[in-house]
C-alpha cells in the first residue's frame, strides 16, 4: 500500500525492471520456475516457502548496500543498470539530444558531479537557514512553513491535491497529518527499549546535522529537545495506521470558513495563497484532532522550538542531496540504523533513483522506447483479461453473497479500467529547468514543479487516466478512486512474466499478480468504494456481515505470525493486502485451468523438472517471495508495512488453498493444510 490523496492505493508489493532478460546466475534454468532455488530436503507440506526458496536463500546474501535482498531486488538491480546506460547516454552533451533527453541527461550529470557538490558543502542551503534563523514573530512562522513545504520539505503537515472520495469527480484540496522524522506516530509513543534507543539515535542524527551546521554542542542539544518536544506533540495527535485504512475516518469536508473554526491559530487563506493554489472552496481534513493540534501549536509553542525545529527538518530533508558529511550523517540514520543497511549504495545508483523521482514519465518515456515493443503491451493485457474473467466466474459462483450484492460486484469488475506498461499521454516537463551543474537546485526546482502540477488541479475535473507510478517501476497497484488497476512496465518480466516461459510460470507470477490488484477492489478498502470511485455502500447488510466475518479470519490467521522471534503481525495493517493475496492466488489459478483446458494439457501430468503444471504454479509464485533481511528492516516492515513478509505471503495464503495441498499430495493435519479453518473472501 502507499499512501495517496487520504487513502491508501493497493500496491502489489515492495517498490522494486527488463522484458524477457535472464536473471545473472540463472542463466542455465529455462524460463520460468528456477529449479536451483528449491531444497528437495524440505517437506512442501510442511514450510513451502523454504522448500520453494531454500537453496535461494543460502546462495543470495544481502549486498553490502542493501537492507534486503529478494526477486524483486534482483528485478530492480537490473532495472536500474537498464536505466543507468540511459541515463549516461543521455548526460553526454551531445546536440543531437532531444529536450527529453537533455533534461534527464543534465540532470544525472549534476548528480554525478560530486566535486562540485562536495566543494559548495552547506552553500546551497545556507538562504533558508538564515531564513529560519530571523524568525521573531508568529507572523513569521506561515511564510517560513510555506517556503519548506515548496521545496519539499513537508514540516507541521500535508497539503496536495485529490478527488473528493464521495464526488470523484471534482478535485479537492486535501490537509493531511505529516511533520514526523521518524517513519510514524508509534515510534514517538511506545515505550519498550527498542523504540527508546531509536528515539536516542534519531536525536544523535539531528544533533551530528546541527553539529555539522556549525551548533556547538550545548546548542544542538538545545535544538533537538526543542525539535523532539514538537513532533511528540504532532505524534500524539496523529492518527494510527489501522484507524486510517478506514477512509470515513479520513474524510472530513469542510469549507474554508469551517476550517479557520475549527483550526483558528492557523491562516487558511493566507496559507493556500502562499503556496499558489487555485481558490479553495472545500477542503478534505483527514484528521480533525490533528488540524486542531496545529492550531494550537502553531500559537502556543514558543519561537525558539518552531526555528529548532524547522532547522532540523530543513537539513534532514536536504541532506541526501548535499556534500558527503551530509549524506554520511543522513545514511547512518535512516539507512543502517533503521535498515540494517551496512553501506550505502554507489552514487550512480542514488542518482538513477532521484532521476526517476523527479523526472520519472520522462525517464520513463525512454525506457518503454528501449525495452516494452508494442507486443508486450497486448500480450500483458490478454493475461489481465482472462484473470478478470475468472474473478467474473467467481463472483458468480460464491454461496455466501445474495444476489443483489452479487450484480453490483459484477458490475464494479466490468467498470475495472487496465492501465499497461505506460501512460497513453506523457507529462510535459518543458517548464522545467534542470541545470547540469547545480544538483541541489534541480532536486529544488524539480520539487516545486511537481508539487505545482499537483495543487493546480485544485478545482478541475479529476484525471482518470493520471499514473501514480513511473513506467519503469517493478510494481502494480489498484486505485479504488479510479477503479483502475495499472501495471508499470518495470514488472512485465522475469520472474513474473516471459514469454518463452510455460503457462504455469507465468500464471504463478504475472497472472497471481494481476489476480492479486483485482482483488482489492473489493478488500477491506476497495469494497467501500462504487464502480465510478465514488465511496459508496453496495452491500446488503447480510453481505456486509459474512464479507467482515470472513475478513476477520485473516486478521486473526496472520497475527500469529512473527518476525526476529517475538514480533507480531498486525493483522488488521496487513489485512487488504492479505486479502488480495489469498484472492490473486485462486483467480490466477482458475485461469490458468482454463488455458490448460484449451492447449489440452493435463494438469496433473509431470513435465518440467519433474513437476506438474500445477506444482510449477506454485512453486513460480512461492519463488517471486525468495528473500533475505536484515533484523531492522523486518522490524521496520512488520510495524510500518501494510504487506506481510514474504515467508507469510506464500506459507499463509497456501495453506488456505485446497488446491496447493491437492497439487503436492499434502495430507490432512500437514503444516500447510488448514483444512476447516482455512480462511476464504473471493
């Protein structure tokens, strides 16, 4: 799930790359299911994932520069050494250059040249400190505010654009909780001694940030008390990430004159001139005890806390982009502390990740030119249309849905629009001016050009057709708002899609997770909302009842799964994805079934490696979730991850599936059979 306009748009998985390329290593397998990675010593009833994954995971440590490594960390390496031979290409100073490519090019340039960065140190930012450092009065305090929220750094809260969620038709304005430097609200609240120490270690970061700013010591710790004091005030006011994936508990409209009622200490009319919207009628507030918090912070907290503050979170946010004692301070942090990380990754491949953040439909746009022909595209949409074929078939065969509920879910999956490979028209990046020499400004510029393009549609008639991830992303997502389900190109290969691989492979993978986006129109989340995006109630209260009964069971089923031996799941976090999950598994099954049938395949017959088409199935889907991770990022991900890891991802949705236990020969009572209990919605 990544968070998007107050909801939460379903995301496939981590955020890994190049059609029909061989994975280094595997070379000698065929397409499809690697028959390297299983260990034979391992019972498939008993743990599949290790049976599936065993041998991967004693021949893939993790890199140096990276907290995890996975299939799809092997699918973004390649992505990005694609992108990296663009890029380089692209930055020569060649005339022939298109204005696309002299803009991606200049822009990789200006990140490469790290003598120049490393010679301007704390120049780039010196103007906005000193900025800060004037604050004497409360009027002061909006415009400083407004300054870093335009330039990325989103201090005290959020504002963006999104469509109303109950008249997807019209844009909205939307105020959202934000302002943390720790990855949320528990890790300011919780007392144990893991959260206290990192607590101590987030202080220590800020407090080498101010230190290299010139602070002496009694200074920086002054300023990061100060700092810590306001964000525990923001945390406590937030809310938690299982109350928001209700999206009524995130919508509030309201006018602007409502507003300054209910948040006076803040300037709404003022604040919206400021940072350059079109006028604001109607706004959304996500959180009204979080828009009453600023109130009150914003004229109670004294000026010394706001400037220590905002001090903070400017060199926080600016750092990545600045000399190495910055990059250094800012890795240590967030990347080997919080990740496990041991070093950060080379310049080259940060460089090619801040190019497709901020240049990404234009990166992108030579990506798909290079590596997704046309055939792709076609190919890719016939897989989504026989899965969605088969959710047809059992949203029609479920027993426990009345029929009236029946029709309108039928109706919505007949409204699911397919988004493949890339936008049909592409994002024009002519206003914006990257230099090929000043690396912080362009981050800056390109910062402020795609926040404007976002506030600008404050007013205008929603885009149903806008993407929410850059084509070369090795990911898929559902966005309940647009009923739409998209599938960059940076995912249409192996190991979830080739070509030369069997129907088997490829329905495991690529079909499982076709299955998987549509599926979360109707999990916790997307059941919520109508065909047209609307939030709207389908259901009929006897549905509704056996849909959350059913739900529950998943809730209950993957919080008994844990992670460093003693952390829990939390089981209404993980929910949606789970959901989609168990869904994707049995969609892409039946579909796959009904290709079989029509090549005149016996499923049950061995081929492959010895294996059935059906235990390629799912040995092809239990593969895609091969991974290693250090501690900190499986304690980061089970607190802050909507998704489980992928041990669960494969253990819990397989031993919930009749037909897995069927395929392997698995007995009752095995590990991997639930039997009775197993858990079922789609």
């Amino acid at each position: 799930m990544r968070h998007l306009r107050g909801l939460t748009v379903a995301v496939f998985g981590l955020a890994l790359g190049v059609m029909g390329w061989t994975v280094p290593g595997h070379g000698a397998n065929p397409p499809g299911v690697d028959l390297k990675a299983i260990d034979t010593h391992i019972n498939p009833c008993s743990d599949f994932y290790m049976y599936a994954c065993g041998n991967w995971k004693k021949t893939h440590p993790i890199p140096a520069d990276e907290p995890m490594w996975g299939r799809f960390n092997e699918l973004q390496q390649r992505n990005q050494i694609a992108l990296r031979k663009i890029l380089e290409q692209a930055s020569r100073p060649n005339p022939h250059r298109t204005p696309i490519e002299r803009k991606v090019g200049n822009f990789y340039a200006a990140c490469m040249n790290t003598a120049r960065i490393q010679h301007l140190g704390l120049a780039p930012l010196k103007a906005r400190l000193a900025a800060i450092e004037s604050l004497r009065s409360r009027a002061q305090l909006l415009p400083l505010v407004t300054r870093l929220q335009r330039h990325g750094t989103m201090v005290f809260f959020r504002l963006y654009s999104g469509p109303d969620i109950k008249n997807v038709e019209h844009v909205i304005a939307q105020i959202d909780q934000g302002g943390l430097g720790l990855p949320s609200r528990s890790y300011y609240l919780k007392t144990d001694a893991h959260s206290v120490k990192l607590r101590r270690q987030y202080e220590a970061y800020l407090t080498t940030l101010l230190r290299l700013a010139g602070r002496n010591a009694h200074q920086a710790q002054t300023e990061v008390a100060a700092t810590m004091r306001l964000e525990m005030a923001l945390a406590h006011a937030a809310r938690s990430h299982v109350y928001r994936r209700n999206p009524v508990h995130t919508y509030h409209m309201m006018t602007v004159a409502r507003l300054r009622q209910l948040a006076p200490g803040w300037a709404w009319p003022r604040y919206f001139r400021a940072m350059h919207t079109p006028p604001v009628g109607e706004v959304n507030v996500a959180s009204l005890r979080f828009a009453k918090a600023i109130s009150h912070l914003a004229q109670t907290e004294p000026l010394s806390v706001w400037r220590a503050y905002l001090l903070a979170h400017a060199l926080s946010a600016a750092a990545p982009y600045l000399s190495h004692p910055y990059v250094a301070a800012n890795f240590h942090f967030y990347g080997q502390i919080l990740s496990g990380q041991k070093q950060n990754q080379p310049r080259w491949k940060r460089c090619v990740r801040y190019a497709d953040g901020d240049l990404g439909m234009a990166l992108g746009r030579l990506y798909v030119k290079k590596y997704f022909p046309p055939v792709a595209k076609a190919r890719a949409l016939r897989m989504v249309r026989e899965i969605q074929a088969a959710l047809g078939r059992d949203l029609a065969s479920l027993k426990w849905l009345t029929p009236a509920t029946r029709q309108k879910a039928i109706y919505k999956l007949h409204h699911i629009a397919n988004m493949i490979g890339y936008p049909d028209k592409w994002r024009n990046y002519a206003p914006l001016h990257i230099s090929r020499t000043a690396f912080f400004a362009d981050v800056q510029r390109a910062g402020i050009f795609n926040l404007h393009r976002n506030l600008v549609k404050i007013g205008r008639p929603f885009d149903r057709t806008h993407w929410q991830m850059t084509p070369p992303t090795v990911n898929a997502y559902y966005d309940p708002n647009q009923n739409v389900i998209v599938f960059p190109a940076g995912i249409l290969q192996p190991p979830f899609y080739n070509y030369k691989a069997d129907p088997a492979s490829n329905f495991g993978g690529m079909g499982m997770v076709i299955g998987h986006e549509n599926t979360h129109g109707f999990d916790d989340q997307g059941s919520r909302f109508g065909p047209h995006g609307n939030l709207h109630n389908w259901w009929t209260p006897s549905d509704k009842k056996n849909f959350d009964q059913r739900e529950d069971c998943f809730v209950h089923e993957y919080a008994k799964f844990t992670v460093n031996g003693n952390l829990h799941l939390n089981g209404r976090l993980t929910l949606g994805e789970n959901t989609a999950d168990n869904g994707g598994i049995r969609l892409a099954y039946m579909a796959l079934l009904t290709e079989l049938a029509r090549d005149h395949v016996n499923p049950n017959q061995p081929a492959g490696g010895g294996y059935t088409p059906l235990q390629r199935y799912f040995l092809s889907y239990g593969q895609i979730w091969c991974e290693n991770a250090t501690p900190q990022i499986k304690q980061l991900l089970a607190r802050e991850d909507p998704h489980s890891p992928g041990r669960f991802r494969v253990n819990g949705v397989l031993e919930n599936f009749g037909a897995f236990a069927r395929a392997f020969h698995c007995g009752p009572g095995s590990p991997m059979v639930a039997g009775p209990k197993a858990c079922r919605v789609w």
